[in-house]
C-alpha cells in the first residue's frame, strides 16, 4: 500500500513537471496542416523539430533557444513552407536567410518580426490556401487550435506592436528661449527681440525592451534675435546654440502607440554675437569742432557646459519600421565662457516636435 502511494505522489510529480514545462518552454503549435502530415520546424539553416500532424491537423514542435546555446529571447521572422503532404514552418533571426524550399513546396512569408520570450507560444495556421500567425506569452487558447480564421494576424500581447532595439529619430518644431531678449535689450525700450524660433531634432535610441530606452540626439535650434538702440547708437544680436541630448526613457505601450518621459543631461555650446555702431559726432571744446567718427564692432562670448533636461512624446508606428512621433521638452541652457575668461550663459528652451522614426534592421 505504502509502494503504491509513492507511484501516485510520483505521477503527481512528474505530470506537473510536464505541465509546468509545457507553459513555460518557447513552442511552435501548428495547426491546419493535412491530417498525418510531416510538420517541420527550422531556426535559421537548421532543422530543429518533426513531428506528425494529428487528425485534427495539429502538430507540435519545441524551440527552447536557450538548450540550443542561443539568447532566451529573439525576434524572427517567420516562413510558411506549403508542400503537398507536408509543412515546414522557419523562424528566422536576423542576418540569415532562409535556405530555398523543398521542391515542389509553395514559400509564405509571414508580416513582421515576432519577439521570442521564454514562454510565448507560436500557432501557425499552414493551410494550403491561406497562412497567419497568433502569438501568446504562455499557452495558447483552446479556440486558437480548433477553428483558427485565416488572412489576419493577432498578438495579444500589445508590448510586440511597438518595437524595441535601434531606432532613428528627425522632426522639427518650434523652440522658445526664456532669457535671450532680456539679456540682450536689458532696459531698452526701443528693442525688437524674437524668442521663438524653428528647431530640429535628430538622434538614435535604443529600446532594450518596449518600455526602456536610453537616447542621445542633436537639438539646434534658429539663433533668438534682438537688435535697439539709443542716442546715437545701433546694435543687434544673436544667441546661437548647439545642444547634444542625452537621456534614459520609459516607455507605456499601447498597441501600436507608445507614450514615453525622458530625463536626462545636455551637453551645449553657445555663441552671442553683437555688433553694435556708433553714429558719427561732431563736439564742440573750447571753442573748437571736433568730429568723432562713428564705426561698427563686434562682440563674440562663446560658452559652453552642462545641464539637464526633461520631456516626454508619443509615437504610433505605422509599421514596424516606420512611425509618427510628437514631442515636449525642456532644456536649461548653462555655460561659462570657453577657454576661460569672463561671461556666463543661463538660458533654458521650451521646445515642442513632430517628426518620423525608422527602425533599424529587418522587420
């Protein structure tokens, strides 16, 4: 009686064992496929699996990257192999092509790139006519094995809609200086000043994963302008700034819109430029005329220095290398005169964007 309990406790064991690693191992279920059919499941240029279709169509078939010496996770693409008698489904990474066909085979490309985690499951529809995709981190539902439509491609997980890895980012928009025409017209009330100015904005970004980025960029924005004057004198002038940005995002995907902050640092270096004339004068001392001759010059105070900075955009991806993005930010603007000497720079710029990313490498 007691050997008996021990059997029982030990298939107890052993089926959760089974089960547990049925929900937590990478698999490949396809489905639709002729009824005893010979299903084959390929990474890269390697056969990784076989198995026989079921009655019902249903073959199943293990990835497990990680027993295979490779990364847990991966994004591939996949392929549909459409033979008489048989289906052979690749998943392919990255910087690989898939080896050609088996004769007399039918090749499908599947849309997009698909995001490989330890427990995501991949069903396949590999009917003759038509070919689909449905993905979920854990075990698939019932209903996606049993009556699967076709001509349509699903994820119910809404992080893969939105990608990760290297993207590019460009816009323009406008950028207002806080400061500029303050320092400049200082109490002049005959001074013209413009604040507001056309920026771009173009960098790189690394997503390592959909909701974690780090980003660097370029912001230049148009000179703010000022120029007044008093009696007998004119000026005008121009604080031109170059800014490299530097920052940690954290992303929130929506399907396929992302809403992002970011804070960081900010690297600029500035040049204000004034150039000032002085009208001619004619005086009088003691009786005699003295003319004074007028003239231009020029003044230059170039600064640079670091700072922080703080924003935060949306973008929707049209696809999964091309999207749309809108943005807010912030940058203070701190710097002391370069190469030493005297003259400080305390500014900020309040910025708004839109422009276009790319993803970089296959999708």
């Amino acid at each position: 009686m007691r050997e008996l309990r021990r059997l029982a406790l030990l298939a107890a064991a052993l089926t959760v064992t089974v089960a547990a690693g049925r929900a937590t191992a990478q698999t490949v279920v396809v489905v639709k496929a002729p009824p005893g059919a010979t299903v084959e499941l390929g990474l890269n240029a390697t056969t990784i699996g076989t198995a026989t279709a079921d009655a019902a169509g249903i073959a199943t078939l293990m990835v497990n990257l990680e027993s295979r010496g490779r990364k847990p996770q991966t994004d591939v693409r996949i392929f549909v192999d459409v033979c008489e008698k048989a289906r052979r489904v690749t998943l392919l990474e990255a910087g690989w092509e898939a080896p050609p066909p088996a004769a007399g085979c039918a090749r499908h490309q599947i849309f997009g790139a698909y995001y490989l985690q330890k427990i995501t499951t991949v069903v396949v529809s590999a009917g003759e006519e038509a070919q689909a995709v449905w993905i979920k981190q854990g075990p698939a539902p019932e209903a996606w094995l049993r009556d699967v439509p076709v001509n349509t491609t699903k994820e119910s997980d809404p992080d893969r809609l939105v990608p990760h890895g290297f993207i590019l980012f460009g816009g323009a928009g406008l950028t207002k200086f806080k400061n500029a025409s303050t320092v400049s017209c200082g109490t002049l009330t005959s001074c013209a000043s413009d604040n507001t100015q056309i920026a771009g904005w173009f960098g790189g970004e690394y997503w390592v994963r959909p909701f974690v980025a780090v980003s660097v960029g370029y912001l230049k924005p148009g000179g703010a302008t000022a120029d007044g004057g008093g009696s007998g004198y004119r000026f005008d002038s121009s604080l031109d700034p170059n800014v490299v940005t530097m920052t940690g995002r954290v992303g929130f995907p929506l399907d396929r819109a992302r809403v992002y902050g970011e804070i960081g640092a900010n690297y600029n270096w500035t040049t204000l430029t004034t150039n000032q004339t002085m009208d001619e004068k004619t005086l009088t001392v003691d009786g005699l005329t003295v003319v004074v001759p007028g003239g231009t010059q020029k003044f230059e105070l170039k600064t640079d220095g670091w700072s922080w900075m703080w924003g935060g955009g949306v973008e929707f991806w049209l696809s999964r290398s091309v999207a749309v993005w809108g943005a807010f930010s912030w940058v203070k603007l701190k710097g002391h005169a370069s190469g030493g000497g005297e003259g400080t720079l305390d500014d900020s710029l309040t910025s708004v964007f839109a422009g276009i990313r790319f993803r970089l490498g296959k999708s």
